[in-house]
C-alpha cells in the first residue's frame, strides 16, 4: 500500500470513529436528567428578565428554576432529575438574548440554543484549520473532531458559553485576504518602531524588505538567506535620502505602509542606482536594512530607539532557519518569549529610524518612548483593516439574520390565542366591529379611566375597515396572516431603505441590517404584532416616490400611512415646506377622499376625532412612556403639588410648548437646497424622530420607525464624512433607544418610596427620550450643514477665478 492509500485509509477509519461517536453522545442527550445543566440557569435568568425582574436576585430565579423544572414533574429532593439551585454566572447580555425562547418550553429552547453552539464551534474550528493551512477536507475532519471530541460535547452537552469566546477568540485573530489595492497581510504588526514579527504562516508570498518612500533609500546586502522568495511587497517608511546616496533630501509619504512595487519577475535594470527597488527584487537573498538622515535627528529631535526585529528575515523564521509555529492566540507573548530565550551574537545592531518632523503629541508613553495608542490594541487594531472589518460585519449580520430567522419561525409556530394578547386582539376587534356594523369604539369608551385603555382599538377607522375581511377566518388565522404581513413589511422596508441610499458602501449596508436585524424594538414589534413597520414602509415608500418625483405616488403612501395612524399626517407640510406642493395637496385630497368614505361605510368612526384623539392626546405616566408627555406626566405624578394648584396647568402647556417648538423648528430647518435629495431624505428622519418625541404614547416597539432615520445618518455619514464624533453620536442615540428601562434597578413593584428612587426612576425611564433627542439634534445638525455646503458651492468658481 502506498503512503496515500495509507493516508486515505486512516481518514476512512476517523470518519468511522466519528460517526460511531455519535451514537453514545445522542443517547446521552436523549436520556440523561442533568442535560442543558448551565443552559437551564441561563434560561431561568431569561424568564426572570421577561417578568422584568432582577437574574442576580437568588431568591426569585429559584422559585423560577423550581417552576421551570421541578414542579411540573413534581421532582423531590434526592431525585435523580431534581434540578438543584444553580446561580445565573454570566452578564446580563445573555439572558436579554434568550429572552425571546421563553415562550417556549425549556426543551426546545435548550435544542435552538446547542444548535447555535454547535454552529459557531464548527465555523471557528473550520476557520482555525484553514489559517493553519489544512486543505478543505482534513480541515473538515478535523472540525468533525472538535465538535465530537469530549471538550466540544461537554460544552454542548451543558449549555456552555465557552464556545462563543472560542468562536469571538477565532473571529479576533482570523487574517484577512489580500485584494486588488489593499495591502496583503503577511503578519508583519504594521507599527512604527515595533518588531517586525510573523503572525500566519501562508504558502506563499512574503514580505520583500524594509524600504523608504523613495525607493533609493533602500540598501541591500548579502545576508543569511531566508529560504523563501522575495516578494513584491515593502514596508515603507518616511526617512530622508541617504547623503551618500546623492540627490537632496525629499519626502515621500507619512508612516509606514504596505506599498505593491510591481511584479517579483520584472527585469533588472542596467541602472541600480535609479532603480534599486527593482534591483532588490531581482537580485539574491537579502537582509534590508533601513537607514535614516544623520541631519534629522539633530536640532533638538533624537533619533527613535532601535526596532527589534529589523535586519532579520521577515518571513523565514529565525536566523537558524528554523521555521515559527503559528500560534493563534498568544501571537505576541509566544514570538517575545522566543526571541528572549534565542540569543544570536550574529544578530546585528537595529538600525534607528529618524523621527517625523511634526511634534510628538503628549500623552502617556512606554519605557520605550513610543506612544501608547489603543488602535496599537491587537482587537482594535485588526478593525482597522478593511478586510477584516468587513469579514466580522458580515458574520455579525449572518448571525443576527439567522436570530431573526429562527425567532420568527419559532413565533409563528408556537402562536397561540394565549399570544394574542396585545395588540392584535384590539385590532381584531375593531374589525369585527366594522364588519358588523356596530360601534368600532364602545370598548375604548368602555374602559376609560382604568388601565385597560391599553387594550381597546384606538386607531383611525379606515385600518378596521382594511382589517375587516379577516374576521370570518377566526383570531388564530387572522393573526397568523397579520404575522406575515408585518414581516413583509419590516423585510420591504428594509429593502426600499437600500434603493433610496445608494451611497451606501458595502460596509454601511452590513451596518445598516446589522442595525436593523439586533434593534430590540423590531422584536417587541413583532412580538406584540404591531401595525408600525407597515407605516414604516408606507414613509419609506412615499419618501421613496418622493425622490424619483412620482408626486402622485408618494402623495397616495402619505395618505395611506396616516390613514393607519395619525403622526405622518406631519408629512404634508413638510413636503409643503419643501416646495413640492403637488405632494402636499395629493396627500390632502387622497386623505379627505379615505376618511369621507370611512364614514359614510361606518357612521360611528367620527367619534375617532372627537372622542379617542382628545383622549389619547392626553398621554400617560406609564413608565414605558418615552416621550416628553410620559416624562412631564411621570413629574407630575411623583409631585402632584410641584406647583401648587397650577400643576397640572403648567404640565399641559409645558407639553403643548414643547411639542410646537420641535415640531416647528424641524420644519424651520427642513428649506429648499440645491441637493433637494439629501434635503428631502433628512427632513424626513428628522420629522419621524421628532414625531416619537412629542407623541402622547411613545411605546418602545414604536420605535422600529427610527430605521429610516438611522439608514439616512449612515449614508450621509457615508458620504460627507464629517468626523468621527458624528458616527458616535449616531451610536449613542441607537444604543438609548435599543435600552429598556429594566436594564436599570428601578423598583420592582412600580411604587416610589422616597426620593431617590423618584430621581431612579425618572432618569431611567427617560433614556429613550434621550436618544430619540441625540438623533434628532443629529440629524438637524446634518440639515444645517447640508444648508451651509449648498450656500458656499457657488461661490468657489468665483473663488477660484479671483485666484
């Protein structure tokens, strides 16, 4: 038998041995009592956070462990199965993220949950076999011996969350491809003054040398022989030319960088002085060396510490020739530990380099005097490359969509009458209303005055009517054909958000639906199957037709969309505002046209604009309120004599101020421009977000609607590029806005006792407010800049004509 049949033969018996694995493993799984053992704490914790209560409070996840996994088998103490006590270990991050498996028995959860574990051990050991250079298939069979070896089971087995930082570890140190104009990454740290060291091993390529930005200042000499061929790459780094190279001193570039110089076979030239760049490539194994001008290190500016590392083979190991093992974790620890522990006494001195001539900024430095930089950080500083960046965003977006997947499929499966709850079944009863003929609001007007006003249908007649053929299909059936359309929805809305921003790069978009896919208010919306993403796609649609000038389409998505709910009716005058007038007034008709038939079709539904309107515009103190009128209310709530008997007074013409002068300096800033779509596009988020501000109710799952705003902020963001603080506005104001306020220690019970705990409660139930008021000054300080950009075009022609 010949080596490969043997090599052949001893993968057969592994693939034997694997799949034979299988067999006690899934028996273990099937029958064992203490399965999902960590995954069951994690669990509770979640059914804890889903109740609203406290993960770390012992008491309460027992009582919620014993419910879970005793008391329904009615399990004793001394019971082979008896789950005991188990604390919840982890962050706080990990029982948010299974809070939505808690609808579902523990099981099943417990399988979702190994599946996505065993996805993610199996992408990190395929990928840690892959950078080591393993071909597809023996990569494959190793991976199939990480899943099933006893480390990989256990971790399964129980629900472990060591697997994410194995896959987190594997993502961090995962080398990114080399592409046309990008620079190959052939594991040098790309740091001045830093050691040059080897990071993955490849098959091929390699770093060339150590060169200046003008070629001439490369010098080459003959040295230990790095076994590899010389490459077309050089690090680059900005010296002056050397004296006794001839010509004056010129400079070329800033930093040191990756530069491509050409092909390894281009010829050699008859001049090596003019081309010695050429002449290193064609010429044998060399050791660069990088000089620099004597001159510039004096005048007051020393010259830089010598760089370890410099004046060795860059990529053929050590100068005995022995070859590195690539080490994936602890790159930096285990090359220092070598080249402290191998001393060479041919190891020339390093040479130093001369410093930039700008001024080194303060700040706290190394022994070593170089700066110390978090971007010098190895996670930060692979997120810096492009490659890498985009690699991680697109595994974050697989993952998120697979989430979203998963979610949905698992909710419109396990949907019950007992799930229909929330909004729906107000939904449905209006409907039902409407199709009979009766009075689409007697149960709001019913329940009026006591908290059950939350659960009576409360929107404009015209959605009942739209609803109304549902009815005779039965709740379970309507919603699950509701389910499906509010999906439909987010997905078009999502869609449409990607035509009307074109300037979005590849890397935005991943930004975008990784925004998108993880905001926690899109779950609460379908979870409660709101109508938002429905009038969430018509703005997008109308905003969509309102950039192509289809006027009377976007007119028609105006009215529809305040026919469902009443906020985008604020539209109107803004395309007023902005000069298209046609919009505005086939807006105005379409919606006069809607709400007459309404009427006519249903004689009680104008008690929608006398009754309901007047009510709800009232608002709530509830804390899951977050606009202004729920923070206002919740004051006036915890100080009803605040103000004396003028409380109450001064609350009503606070909120009313408050709303006009949002509303009215967001229409103030939204004027004609030349880039009317730039113009448009931000008019429209800003008066969506500042929309969720002054509205009487802003629950959280309203806030899916922000989407559009966000999805415009990353574009311009895109485009414009105006500074980094711009982008972390932007996150800040959707990580407020992601926030629930039972991520804060408010009070269990929802009773204030004492003062303290009113300041808690008022400063934690208004973080979304405080979001949607960062994205809303965001965005107008987008408009206000636009506005200046558009004033000063026309002026630099002139400008540059005087010149």
């Amino acid at each position: 038998m010949t080596g490969a049949g043997r090599r052949r033969l001893r993968q057969r018996l592994l693939i034997l041995f694997l799949v034979a694995m299988t067999v006690p493993y899934t028996r273990q799984l099937v029958t064992s009592p203490t399965v999902g053992q960590d995954f069951r704490a994690f669990f509770a914790a979640a059914t804890v956070v889903a109740h609203h209560g406290d993960p770390y409070d012992w008491p309460s996840l027992a009582r919620v462990e014993a419910q879970l996994y005793d008391a329904p088998r009615q399990l004793e103490p001394g019971d082979p199965a008896f789950y005991e006590f188990l604390a919840y270990p982890e962050g706080p991050w990990l029982a948010f993220a299974l809070t939505p498996l808690t609808s579902l028995p523990w099981q099943l959860a417990d399988a979702i949950y190994v599946t996505l574990l065993l996805l993610v051990l199996v992408a990190g050991s395929f990928t840690v076999f892959t950078v080591l250079g393993w071909r597809p298939r023996r990569a494959w069979l190793g991976t199939g011996c990480a899943a099933l070896s006893a480390i990989g089971f256990i971790n399964l087995f129980m629900g472990q969350v060591s697997v994410i930082v194995f896959g987190a570890f594997v993502a961090a140190d995962c080398p990114a491809p080399a592409g046309d104009g990008a620079p190959r990454y052939c594991g040098v740290h790309r740091r001045v003054g830093g050691r040059l060291r080897r990071r993955h091993r490849r098959p091929s390529g390699g770093l060339s040398g150590v060169a200046a930005a003008d070629p001439a200042d490369v010098a080459g000499r003959a040295r230990y022989p790095a076994r590899y061929r010389l490459h077309r790459e050089f690090l680059l780094s900005r010296t002056a030319r050397l004296a006794k190279d001839g010509g004056a001193a010129a400079d070329h570039g800033r930093g040191r960088r990756l530069r491509c110089l050409g092909a390894a076979t281009r010829s050699r030239p008859a001049d090596p002085r003019t081309h010695a760049t050429a002449r290193l490539v064609g010429g044998p194994a060399v050791c660069p060396v990088l000089r620099h001008d004597p001159a510039t290190s004096t005048g007051g500016c020393a010259a830089r510490p010598a760089a370890r590392g410099l004046g060795r083979p860059a990529r053929g190991g050590h100068h005995l020739g022995l070859l590195d093992l690539p080490v994936l974790l602890l790159p930096r620890a285990a090359v220092g530990l070598l080249q402290r522990l191998h001393r060479d006494p041919r190891r020339h001195a390093a040479v130093r380099m001369a410093p930039p001539p700008h001024r080194r900024r303060s700040g706290p430095a190394c022994p070593g005097g170089r700066r110390v930089s978090v971007r010098t950080w190895y996670g930060v500083r692979r997120l810096y490359e492009p490659r890498f960046r985009e690699r991680v965003l697109l595994g974050l977006v697989i993952i998120a969509a697979a989430y979203y997947a998963i979610w949905s499929i698992v909710q419109w499966v396990s949907l019950t009458p007992a799930a229909l709850r929330f909004d729906f079944v107000n939904y449905f009863g209006g409907a039902q209303a409407a199709a009979q003929g009766s009075d689409i609001y007697a149960d709001f007007k019913g329940s009026w005055g006591t908290e059950a006003w939350v659960v009576a249908y409360i929107y404009p007649p015209f959605f009942a009517e739209l609803l109304a053929p549902l009815t005779p299909l039965g709740l379970l059936t309507a919603a699950r054909i509701w389910l499906i359309a509010v999906h439909a929805a987010f997905l078009g809305s999502l869609a449409l958000m990607l035509r009307i921003h074109p300037e979005l790069s590849r890397t935005g978009r991943r930004v975008l639906l990784l925004a998108a896919l993880g905001f926690m208010p899109v779950y609460l919306n379908l979870k409660f199957q709101q109508v938002a993403t429905v009038w969430l796609l018509l703005v997008t649609a109308s905003l969509w037709a309102g950039l192509r000038r289809r006027d009377g389409l976007s007119g028609v998505f105006i009215a529809l969309a305040t026919s469902i709910k009443m906020t985008p009716i604020f539209l109107i005058p803004l395309f007023a505002r902005l000069g298209r007038l046609r919009v505005a007034a086939i807006a105005s008709a379409t919606l006069l046209a809607l709400t007459v038939t309404t009427m006519l079709a249903s004689p009680g539904s104008w008690q929608f604009f006398t009754v309901v309107l007047p009510r709800i515009g009232l608002g709530t103190a509830n804390w899951d309120n977050g606009s202004i009128d729920g923070l206002v209310s919740r004051v006036v709530q915890l100080s009803p004599r605040l103000l004396g008997d003028m409380t109450q007074t001064a609350a009503r013409v606070v909120i009313v101020l408050a709303a006009l002068s949002v509303i009215g300096l967001t229409l103030w800033q939204a004027r004609p421009t030349a880039d009317a779509g730039w113009t448009l596009r931000l008019s429209v988020a800003a008066l969506m977000t500042s929309l969720l501000i002054v509205s009487s109710v802003t629950w959280q799952h309203h806030l899916v609607t922000l989407l559009l705003p966000v999805a415009t902020a990353i574009a311009w963001i895109t485009v414009r590029r105006p500074g980094q603080r711009y982008a972390w506005w932007l996150f800040a104001g959707y990580a407020m806005c992601w926030i629930d306020r039972r991520a804060f220690p408010l009070p269990a019970d929802l009773q204030v006792h004492g003062a303290g705990q009113a300041a808690l409660v008022l400063a934690g139930t208004s973080v979304k407010l405080l979001g949607l008021l960062l994205l809303w000054a965001l965005l107008l300080q987008m408009l206000r800049r636009e506005r200046s950009s558009a004033l000063m075009r026309p002026a630099r022609p002139a400008s540059g004509a005087a010149a």
